[in-house]
C-alpha cells in the first residue's frame, strides 16, 4: 500500500495489509517548505509483518513533522524518516510502535526530536537505532531492548515500567545515566554523541 501528499498528509481511517505487504508512507514528496505526516484518533497502521515505511521529504529535503499514535509491523521493521522536522505523539495520544526492529531517522543537525521526556515514543520492539538533534531522543521501551546505533547532540532518555538499573546493563557507555529505570537495555556499536547532562 502506498500513500503519498506533496503537503501534508493525514491518515483519517485505519491502513491495513496482510501477509508480508508493505507500507509507504509519504509527505512532503515535493520538498516544499512544509508537510507534516498525522495520524488521526482511530488512524491504526498496520501490517502482517511487512515493512512500514513514513517519511517526509526525501530524507535530506523537505520540512515537516511526525505526529504518531499507533504502527504495528507485527515482527517487521518500521521505519520512520523525518528530513527537516521531528517525530512526536500525535494531539492527546500516547505514541506506541510495535515490530521486530525500529529505525527513526532525524535530522541531526538543528533542534529535532524524536519524542519529549513528558510523552516519550512508546516501543515494543527488539532492535532500535535512532538519529536526532539537540532536541534528543525520549523512548519508553515496553519490553527488553538492544539499541544498535544512536546519534544525537541533545539527551538521550530511555525509559521503562520495571526492569534493571543502569548498573546491570552489559557493556553500558560511560554516560548510560540517560538511561533508567527501564526493563534491561543492552548497547551494541556507535552509542555516541550524548550529551552529558541526564533527565532527572
């Protein structure tokens, strides 16, 4: 299933594939100034394990925001590309994302996000790698999960229901305090460019 808008793009009614159907995507075609991609209240995406794919722009150009309630890939990968803007919860939604691996791309330069500290992206995923800028990356990880890859200049925050503390974590960076109370949360490669200070 393919969507696509050379402005804005708003899903208003649930997008369902079965068997291993993909999904695209796309605001923003045309690069404008801006585009944004929203999820209306009801909006579901889902697929039977197919790829999800939400971009806006061509993933250099093309101004425009994410706003997301609920994506499901079962155990496929999502992957979510902002070019010039940030990904967010959608108007009084808790953002939730659930598929084998997850890839959100921000710019990471400026002032991107990918959630906030009060309304993190809520995760059910085993894999995550992340781009932003200085305006971090706030996760709640709903179940055990490895992130393979992070950038950003801003704060990376992980958070969970229950879980280890940062101490347990295997093979932890030196600045994993961004990290806590979270079910347990394992680092594999390029876990760089944190900034120091920590959410409280």
């Amino acid at each position: 299933a393919k969507l696509s808008a050379n402005g804005t793009l708003t899903l208003s009614a649930p997008l369902t594939t079965f068997g291993t159907g993909v999904i695209d995507l796309t605001a923003n075609m045309d690069m404008d100034a801006h585009g944004d991609l929203t999820q209306a209240e009801g909006a579901d995406v889902n697929s039977a394990g197919g790829a999800i794919n939400m971009t806006i722009g061509n993933g250099v150009l093309g101004g425009g925001n994410m706003y997301l309630r609920y994506v499901n890939a079962q155990a496929g990968e999502i992957v979510l590309t902002v070019s010039e803007g940030s990904i967010s919860s959608a108007q009084n939604s808790v953002p939730t994302l659930i598929c084998g691996s997850i890839d959100m791309r921000g710019p990471p330069v400026g002032a991107s996000a990918i959630g906030t500290s009060q309304n993190p992206i809520h995760i059910e995923a085993n894999y995550l790698q992340a781009t932003a800028g200085s305006g971090g990356i706030s996760i709640y990880a709903e179940k055990d999960l490895t992130i393979t890859n992070i950038r950003t200049s801003g704060d990376f925050f992980v958070v969970g229901a229950s879980g280890t503390r940062p101490g347990d974590q295997p093979v932890a960076p030196t600045k994993a305090n961004h990290v806590k109370e979270f079910v347990t949360c394992y680092f594999q490669r390029n876990v760089s460019s944190l900034k120091a200070s920590a959410f409280t």
